[in-house]
C-alpha cells in the first residue's frame, strides 16, 4: 500500500504545484510571471536596460546604439555639404533624430525583405559587381578595411552577406512601388511642355589649353613659360599641339592637344569658366587660376538651343520616375511603419543636441 499512498502525494504535490503556476501566471502578478513579463524584450524594464547600455531604440529586437546614430547623421550631412560641428544644438539633435528615422526604416525594409528572400533572389554575380564597386570607392584596401570595421564587417563572408541584403532591400522597395512610377507617354509629353526651359542646352565652348601648376611651380617662372609659349603660337613657331605636349602639366590632355571637349560654363570653376566664355573664338590668352597659370583657346562656340520631347525624352522620363519615386518611397516607409509600429520601440529622450 506504501507506492500507492507516495504515487497519491506526489500526484497531490505536482497538481499543487501547477495550480500554483496557473494562478501566478495567469490570475494574480507572482513573482513567475513578473520574472517572465521583465524579460520580454518590450517590458519596460527590458527597454530600461536597454537606454542604460545606449540603445536609442529596438526594432523587431534589434537594437540601434548612440555610436551609430552619430556616425548615420554625419553621412547625412556631409552629402549635404555640412558637419555636424558646424550645427547648432538644436540643429544637432534634429540632424540626429532625422538619422535615427532612416536606421529605423532601414531595419522594417531589412525585416520585410528577409520574410520575403523567396521573392528576391540575388546572384553571386550581382554581389561580385557589389563588392567592386565598394572597393572602387577607397584609395586603398586598408582604408576600405578600417571603415568596415566600424561597421563591425570583420570577414569578406560578413560583408557579402550585407551587400546582399541590401540589394534585396532595394529589390523588395522596387517591387512594391514599380506600379506607381510607371510614366505615360501623355504624362511625359505634358510634364516636359512645363518644364522645358530645364532641358534646354546650355551655351557650350570647345576649349584647349596648356597648363602649368603653381603647386609644382613659381608662378613668375609659370607664366614666364607660358608668355613664351603664348608668344610662339601668336608667331607660328610652334603649334598648339606641340606646346601642349611639351609644356602642359595636365596629363588627360597634354597628349589630345590640350582639347578639354564641349563644357558648359556651370560644368568649369567660375576662375576659369567666366574668363572663357567671355573669350572671342580662335583667340588664345594667358589665364590665371588658383591652380596656376593656362594658356586657353576657344576653339568653338554653341548658343543654348531648346530640344524637343523626342530629344529630352530619355531624361523627361528620368526625372518623373525620380520625383514619383521620392514620393512612392516615402509613403510605403510610412506604410510600414504604421503597420509595424508594435515592433519598433523608439527613444527620443536619449538623443541630445550636444
């Protein structure tokens, strides 16, 4: 009989117990279900934790730190031609904030484009094409390294596995706004009716010269040079092509003749490009820049002259889709991140303007 009766107390017990559970867990706040409900990432003590570590928010569990934010709004800004230096504090904490907006939809599209990796295959030859054009951006491989590491891309594995998802967050956003870029070809012919003067062709020179640097050289011994050079063409001694090659230090040119091409006054530094259009054709001079010393001639001259829709119409295109696709971008962010917002929990409290 004594199984029995300790089968029954041990039955008796481990009812008792999950009785016990049950109502801590599901009928009173005990101690178990407090430790449970602490440890979900969205708890408020979970996000305490997470402010006390530097992490400015936490989308789907993935948490974005202060160093990041800095490093976002920093890159921001210098592709506006600003530093955040030259801010002031409230200035500073807007920058940051817009930052942490783009890291925060940045992690929706990388979460939405992973649950759909199905739909959005990316080949080895697409990542190859990648990486090239990465390194192509560095001077050298150290530099590119260092920059990686900051990111915190330690192996060639980690960076592969980065620049693919990016090319399925740029997929996944295309595959969902394709349908509102499209451009008719009404459209296209009434937007450029408005905008037509935008596409007109500037003025434009041909222009040659010879250069010598005051970098590498005095100035009175480079414009003495190119007195005589200037000299020799207006006497026929010599002629322009043979001084560009023996004379100029500008190595794209000096073996062309010193031809710089067709370039409208806005695509040249205005030291240079007011002096030239302002020049008559066929007639070289002397020039000073803050690069040195030229002897310039234009050869040609082109008036601005206005295109037709079939002439523009690669770039009337061109710039619809790039409007429309600014503003279709722009709402299916916002899109997510209504739809989302249970999964994004945000800190703005912890973002100063210091």
């Amino acid at each position: 009989m004594r199984p029995a009766k300790n089968f029954v107390v041990r039955v008796f017990v481990y009812s008792a117990g999950l009785l016990y559970l049950a109502g801590d867990l599901f009928l009173f706040d005990g101690p178990v279900n407090r430790k449970i409900q602490s440890a979900r990432p969205d708890s408020p003590e979970s996000l305490e934790r997470a402010k006390a570590q530097g992490v400015v928010a936490r989308v789907f569990g993935h948490s974005i730190y202060l160093p990041q934010v800095e490093r976002a709004a920093k890159e921001r800004l210098w592709l506006e031609g600003k530093k955040i230096e030259d801010l002031n504090k409230d200035q500073r904490r807007i920058a940051r904030l817009a930052a942490l907006n783009d890291l925060i939809d940045h992690q929706i599209l990388r979460v939405k484009a992973l649950h759909n990796a199905d739909e959005l295959p990316v080949s080895e030859e697409e990542i190859d094409d990648a990486v090239s054009k990465l390194a192509a951006r560095y001077p050298n491989q150290s530099e590119m390294q260092a920059d990686l590491a900051a990111e915190g891309i330690d192996s060639e594995e980690e960076l592969r596995l980065r620049l693919g998802a990016k090319i399925q967050q740029l997929r996944y956003v295309e595959t969902r706004i394709a349908d509102g870029i499209v451009v008719g070809e009404d459209e296209g012919r009434e937007w450029f009716e408005k905008h037509a003067e935008d596409f007109a062709l500037a003025p434009r020179v041909r222009v040659r010269h010879i250069f010598q640097s005051t970098l590498r050289n005095e100035s009175d011994v480079a414009k003495e040079t190119l007195d005589k050079a200037l000299d020799d063409l207006k006497t026929q001694r010599r002629t322009f092509e043979e001084l560009a090659k023996t004379l100029s230090e500008d190595p794209r040119t000096k073996d062309a003749g010193g031809e710089l091409g067709w370039m409208t006054e806005a695509r040249l530094p205005a030291d240079f490009g007011e002096a030239v259009f302002a020049m008559p054709v066929g007639e070289p001079a002397l020039l000073r820049t803050k690069l040195g010393w030229h002897v310039v001639e234009v050869i040609e001259k082109k008036p601005a002259e206005k295109r037709s829709y079939e002439e523009a119409k690669a770039e009337v295109i061109a710039a619809i889709e790039a409007s429309k696709r600014e503003i279709m971008v722009d709402r299916l962010r916002k899109a997510l991140r209504s739809r989302e917002e249970i999964g994004v929990h945000v800190f703005p409290e912890m973002i100063s303007g210091e």
